[in-house]
C-alpha cells in the first residue's frame, strides 16, 4: 500500500499531524542519537521515507513529523 501523506514534487511526502499512517513501522529504538525528543507513552518513532513520524501505537496516527 502506497504512503498516505500528501506529495511533494519528486515523490516525497509531507505529513501531516492527525493523519493515519498505513505503511511499514521501522521502530527508531535510538530516537537520542537521531536528535528526536522521548516519545511520550503510547506512542513510537518510525522511519518514514523523508524523515521521523511520531505515531500512536494502537492506532498509528501521526502526532509528529521530523524531516530529515
């Protein structure tokens, strides 16, 4: 299933908080060492295509982006 965020001239994504997140959850277990604040309980980093989303576990919605 394609990425759900809005695109960006060359592919890339922008996404944006309260939207859904469908796609693969790569968990950033060293969030420290990729400069990105502790995420609060319930939710986890995940490398996205351009960057950081800070999801909700149970229902992967999108409190934050980080692009990198």
């Amino acid at each position: 299933m394609p990425p759900q965020g809005l695109a960006y001239p060359g592919g890339d994504y922008r996404w944006e908080r309260g939207q859904r997140y469908h796609g693969p959850r790569q968990v950033v277990h060293d969030w420290r060492h990729q400069r990105l604040r502790p995420p609060p309980a319930g939710y986890q980093w995940v490398r996205a295509e351009s960057g950081y989303l800070l999801l909700a576990v149970p229902t992967g919605l999108i409190l934050e982006f980080v692009a990198r």
